[in-house]
C-alpha cells in the first residue's frame, strides 16, 4: 500500500475530513455504526468489492489516453507502469498497448502483449499483423491472418501492403482478387505495387478496368511513365485527366525535364495554375542534369520560396560541373543546410582532388550520418591516401556509425591500393556478419581487392559466388588474371562470358589485349584485335593500340610496332610511345628508345619514369656520358625521380622498405639474413646484374648497390617473418628491376617459399627457382 499513490491520497483525505469533523458528529456516527442490522451486514459484505470494481468507462477512457499519450512520447514504460495499475482494463487498453509498442520498435513485447490478451477485438489482430508487415515477418503475417475470426477491407489491405512493400507482385494480387470487399487504398495499393516494381503494362490493364480512380492514382501510373522514359504515354494520360493537383503538374514537368525536352518542361512549367516550391525545383533540376548551369541558375534565383531540395540541387549542379568555388559560395549563403548539403559538398571536393578542404568541412559537421563517413572514405581512398581511409572506417565503426554498402567498398578498395590483404579479409568478414556481401556491387569489390592483394585463387572464389555477374564482374577477373600473367586463365574467362550472354565492352577488349600482352600470346592477341570491331561492335581506342603495340613490341617486331602506330586513326600519346620505349629497352634498340623519349619528353616533361627508362638503355649500352647526360636533364627541368620503396604486410601491420633501409627496427636481423642469402645465391648460380647501375663505378660497388634494394629488403623481412608454408606477398612502387627479379627466383627456390610480387606492371609469383612471367616481363 505505501506505494500506491491513490490509496495514501484517499487515506490523507480521509484523515483531515476526519480531524476536522466536529466530536459530537464523530460520537453519533460511532454510536450509529457500532450495532448495524443484519440487511446492513449483509449489504457492507458485498458492497465493497462491487465499489472497488465499479469503474466508469469514462474513468478507462482517461487510463487509456494515459497509455497513448506515454507511448506517443517514446515512454513505453511508464506506459507500462499505468497499464499496470490500471482496476479494470477493457480491449482499448490492450490495444494501446500494442500499437505503442509496435510504433516505439518493441515487436516482441507488443507480441506478448497479444498473446496474453483475454479477449482480442478485430482491432488487436489488425493492429497485430500490421506490426508483422512492418517487420517484414511476411510469413508469421499471413499465419495470423488465416487464423482471424474475423476480417475487414483494413485486415486485407495489410496483407496486400505487405507483399506489395516486399515485391511479392503476385501474392499482392491475389489477395486483392479475394478480397471480398476493396476500397481506394485497395485499389491504389495494388496499382502502385505493379507500377513500383515496373510491371507497367498490368498497372495499366488495371488502371482501364475502373473508371472513377482518384487524382493520386492519376498520378501513380503517370509517374511510373516518366520513370521508365515513357513520355508520350506519361502526356497521354496527363491530358486525359479530369482533375490535377499540384504533383500531377511537377511529375509531367519533371518527366520533360529529365529526359532534355527543357522547352516543352519550360512551357507547361508557365501553364501550371500554381506553382509550389516542388514545381520550381523540377525545373531547377531538369536544367543541372542537362547541364544548362546558367539558365538553372535564372531559375532558382526567381524562385519565391526555396527548400533544401532546390538549394541542394543547385550546389549539386555546380559541383558536377567541378566548379566548387561557386558551390561553396552557394552552400556558405544556403540558410537550411542538411545533412545532403554537407555530403554533397564534401563529394565534390573529394573527386575533384581536393581532399584537404573536403576532411574540413567533414570536420566542421554537427551531424554525419553513414553517407558522411562513406564519401570522406572513398575521398581518401581514391587521392592515394589508402591508410587515412582505413582509419576513418575504423573510426567510423567506433562511433556507432551504421557501416553501409558504400563505406565497405570504399575500405576494400583502399586494402586493394596498399595491399592489405589481411585487413581485407577481415572487412570480408565483417560484411558477411552484416550480411551485405551479396550483390554485384560489394562482390566486385571483394573481387578487385583480392586480385590486387595477389590472391587470385581466392578472387576467382568470389567471382564464382556472385550469382549475377555484371561486366564488371568478367572484366575485374579478366584483368585480374591478366596484370598476374595467367594469360590461358583469363582467355578462359573470356570465352565464358561470351557463353553466359554478356556482350564485352571495351574494357574487356583492353583486359584481355593486356593479358595476351603480359603472356607473349601474339597471334591470339592480333586475332582478337583485330575481330573486335567486326565481332562485338568495339571500335578499338588509345589503349587497345598501346596493348597491341606493346604486345607486339614485347616479341620483337619493332618495325611492325611502328607501322601500326603510324597507321592509328588518332595522334599516339605518351602511353603508347612509352610501350614503344620500354620495348626498345627490352631489346636495345637505342636509336629507336631515344626517338620515342624524346617525343615522351615533349608530352609529359616532368614524367621521370622515362627518363630512367632511357638511362638504362644507355646504361645497358655502356653510354655512361649519355646517362649523365640525362641526370643532368633532369635536374636542369627540375625533374626528381621518384624514389622506389618496397612494403608487405606482417600481422595487420605494414612494413615499408626504402633502398638501403637504415630505419627498420630489424635493420640489422635483415641486413645479416640478406648477407647469408647472397652466398646461398651465387653458389646456386645467381650473377648480379651489374650493367643496371646507373652509375659507372667499379663491379664490385655495383654488386654492392644492388644488394639491398627495396624489394630484396621487404622479402628477407617476410621470410624471417611470416610461417613457413605461407605466402609472402610485397609490393613495390616502381618497376622491379631484372637484377632483383632474378635474385628472387633464386631465393624462392633457396628457402622453398612462394613470393608473390606486386609492381607497377604486374604480379610475379616466383615458386621453386622460377617465375610466372616465365621472363617475359
């Protein structure tokens, strides 16, 4: 009783009532009640509890407002609290009770609620399935619904709600064909699932079948016109209306808008009886995405009211066009910012490089949400700065972020620049407890990680668990097994997506020049180059030439490399006389090697990579005067060569090694590993290539200059490192060079490990004294 606040309210009443009566009136009412009759006896023994339960509906009435109230305002519990309290209860109150808990996301209680409910109204099994349907429970739903005693249009149109919102098109249809009453929301139900889920010629036998629909319905199936490009069935139907509201107008609107008809948009646009903000903002968005800035621009200027939408899609506009300083000045002036103006605005900077202005403005949010996160993600991930992606998504996480599709794939892509594999795997798994690895869209991802990590046995395994495969998905694994030199395996790729009906592209073509390239298959590779067009329609670009002339270049046909580069329909650009230099490189054509340089310099004069190419040929050459030359060619352009370093990774940590490394912690363990291996190494026949070094010193300095590159640094570590029977996977910035390529063969057969390396180029996967490449690199 302490606890109960009615009862000490009645009690204290009681008591002043009693303290303040006079005491001659409390004498006779003693007196009166001390010898009561036998008719009062028996009276005062049923009474009371009649009392107790004598509640007036009116007084359940209040309890009830109580409970909705409690459960409108998120207090489910204190709900609770007075369904608890409550003398009598009636099905309202159950009810209320129900529907409460289903609107604050407590399915299970809201379903034991009903369970425990003594007599359940049509109004509780109602209130009931619609929280199945809400919950997605379809089958449970339809379980209920066969055992109702009784049902109404509202228990047939949850039902025909939930298959619709699940796009379970026929079972929608059935029930409406049951029903044995319908209303508009049963008609509009069934119209807008088949429009919804683009069955459009069934929305409209429908739609014919009935006369008297509603503007909304009107409106449903012209929207589902525009959305599938159907205009002149959307103006059909425009016209033919009876009556149309304001979205009627700003659907047709936005229909012309969208597909570039602005002038028609323009003109119905100025015969619109009243234009809202949405009408407004149709247009504004019709001109962006024709990119008609200007004119979209005297648009949202004359606009009388703007929205976010407006604003949003104005800074949109500009920020597709990569001009981000008027974006800026417009989101600075924007008096109603959101969440997607920030989002859009940090997008912008990231593609456009920017990546500085767009973690300020990141920074600057009082509000993210997983687009936020995803977009500053993929900023990092796609400017070089895999590491700092990798961290934010680990902050991310952190911070209760929902991890979506989009941050996943942005996380994956950076493992696949730094080549994190076991991070990778890692995120693998993480998207798998989350259930998000189905779909082309993060399996591509997985995809391309592992085959740039160099695990290509396990990128085929993911390609071969995507149940629908896009062309994505056959040109990552095209190009895959392409860029690792498996050029039979990417052939064999090739001809089962012909087979499986999905018609290449010119990526495709370019995956699989590459692999015919990497792999010395010439006449493969000029069969397919040259079919191409007649075959699959691909009229063949700047990087089909440059496969093709480095293809051939590769096997020795200079002169024939030359013709087709003379005879391509468009100007040849660095790339392609690049392919021409490294070949003249690979086989000494001096005279040649300097002419391409030459033209390279003119194209991309701070590119040093050519530079470099073109000393080793002089070097290779004994030009010793030529490759100073050439230094000092580029110190004059101010040209710096870029520095090469070498990394793996080692328990989720990365290891980076720069030539003749003096900071890694197990500099000295390496360093004395290595020297035992170069003993090892020549008694097993390895000779150093000395004619590399760029510098005309003795042979001996040469050897020594040779010995601890980057590469040769990051294996000895991933030996002492990694357990024997694993792979030891390094990447490297630069081209390796043929001195370490040949060492490393060597040391693969030494230690008996499989050593998988990572270039600019390709993949080299040394095993038992050999390399994949076969030397043909």
């Amino acid at each position: 009783m302490r606890g109960n606040y009615s009862f000490r309210q009645l009690s204290s009443t009681c008591y002043r009532s009693l303290q303040n009566e006079p005491i001659n009136n409390k004498l006779q009412n003693a007196t009166k009640t001390s010898t009561p009759s036998k008719k009062t006896l028996t009276q005062k023994r049923s009474e009371p509890k009649n009392k107790k339960s004598a509640i007036s509906d009116s007084e359940i009435v209040k309890w009830n407002m109580s409970i909705t109230t409690h459960m409108r305002n998120g207090q489910w519990e204190s709900a609770l609290q007075v369904f608890n309290s409550m003398p009598r209860r009636s099905s309202v109150s159950y009810n209320a009770m129900i529907s409460g808990y289903l609107s604050n996301d407590k399915f299970g209680l809201a379903r034991d609620m009903f369970e425990k409910m003594p007599d359940r109204d049509l109004v509780s099994w109602n209130v009931m399935l619609s929280g199945y349907v809400r919950n997605r429970n379809l089958g449970a739903a339809r379980v209920l619904f066969d055992q109702m005693p009784e049902r109404d249009v509202v228990s047939w149109n949850a039902m025909l709600s939930g298959y619709a919102q699940n796009g379970y098109v026929d079972e929608a249809r059935k029930i409406f064909y049951r029903m044995p009453d319908k209303n508009e929301i049963s008609w509009n139900g069934l119209l807008s699932t088949y429009v919804q889920n683009g069955r459009i010629e069934e929305a409209c036998r429908l739609f014919e079948s009935k006369e008297d629909w509603e503007v909304v319905s009107w409106n449903c199936l012209m929207g589902g016109y525009v959305k599938r490009k159907r205009l002149v069935d959307a103006r059909r139907l425009f016209d033919q209306m009876p009556m149309r509201d304001e979205i009627s107008w700003n659907t047709i609107v936005t229909g012309y808008a969208q597909n570039g008809e602005l002038s028609e948009a323009r003109r119905l646009f100025e015969e619109s009886p009243s234009r809202d903000v949405f009408t407004w903002t149709a247009l504004v968005s019709g001109y962006v995405q024709n990119g008609m800035l200007d004119e979209a621009r005297r648009v949202f200027d004359g606009m009388p009211v703007k929205n976010e939408v407006s604003w949003n899609a104005m800074i949109a506009g500009y920020v597709q066009c990569k001009r981000m300083d008027t974006a800026r000045n417009l989101f600075e002036a924007m008096p109603c910012r959101n969440i997607s103006s920030w989002n859009t605005m940090i997008t912008g900077y990231a593609q456009s490089g920017d990546i500085s202005q767009a973690r300020n403005l990141f920074d600057r949010m009082s509000q993210r949400d997983s687009i936020s996160w995803a977009a500053i993600i993929a900023g990092y991930a796609q400017s070089g700065h895999g590491e700092e992606a990798l961290h934010l998504f680990v902050k991310m996480k952190r911070n209760g972020e929902r991890l979506n599709r989009s941050a996943f794939t942005c996380s994956l892509s950076a493992c696949a620049d730094i080549a994190a594999l076991e991070l990778g795997k890692q995120l693998h798994g993480r998207l798998v407890k989350a259930g998000l690895e189905t779909g082309c869209y993060v399996g591509n991802a997985l995809l391309a990680m592992y085959c740039k990590c160099g695990s290509i046995d396990e990128a085929y395994d993911i390609f071969e668990e995507i149940s629908e495969k896009d062309v994505v998905s056959w040109n990552t694994m095209i190009a895959g097994y392409a860029r690792h030199g498996f050029g039979k395996e990417a052939m064999t790729v090739f001809e089962s997506m012909k087979t499986a009906g999905i018609k290449p592209d010119d990526v495709t073509m370019v995956g699989v020049l590459s692999a015919c390239s990497h792999t010395g298959l010439l006449d493969k590779g000029t069969e397919y180059f040259y079919s191409m067009n007649c075959d699959y329609g691909i009229t063949a670009n700047s990087k089909h030439y440059t496969c093709m002339i480095d293809l051939l270049g590769r096997a020795g046909r200079l002169d024939e490399a030359q013709n087709l580069m003379r005879n391509m329909p468009f100007e040849p650009d660095a790339a392609t006389w690049g392919a021409l230099l490294g070949a003249s490189r690979i086989h000494g054509n001096t005279e040649l090697g300097e002419k391409a340089a030459k033209i390279i310099f003119e194209m991309e004069p701070d590119n040093s990579g050519m530079y470099v190419l073109l000393s080793n040929l002089y070097a290779a050459s004994g030009r010793w005067g030529d490759v100073s030359r050439m230094r000092l060619k580029m110190r004059d352009n101010g040209v710096k060569k870029v520095p090469g370093y070498s990394w793996l990774e080692v328990e989720n940590m990365v290891h980076t090694f720069s030539v003749g490394d003096s900071f890694h912690p197990e500099k000295g363990r390496i360093y004395a590993f290595l020297e035992e291996l170069d003993l090892k190494m020549k008694l097993d026949g390895y000779v150093s290539s000395t004619k590399l070094v760029l510098h005309d010193v003795e042979e001996e300095e040469k050897e020594h200059m040779l010995k601890y590159h980057s590469e040769k640094l990051a294996v000895a570590f991933g030996i002492l490192s990694i357990p024997a029977g694993r792979p030891i996977r390094v990447m490297k910035n630069l081209r390796v060079c043929e001195d370490c390529h040949n060492a490393i063969k060597h040391i693969s057969k030494i230690e008996g490990r499989l050593i998988i390396l990572r270039d600019s180029h390709r993949f080299h996967h040394f095993s038992g004294g050999s390399c994949s490449c076969g030397d043909y690199w």
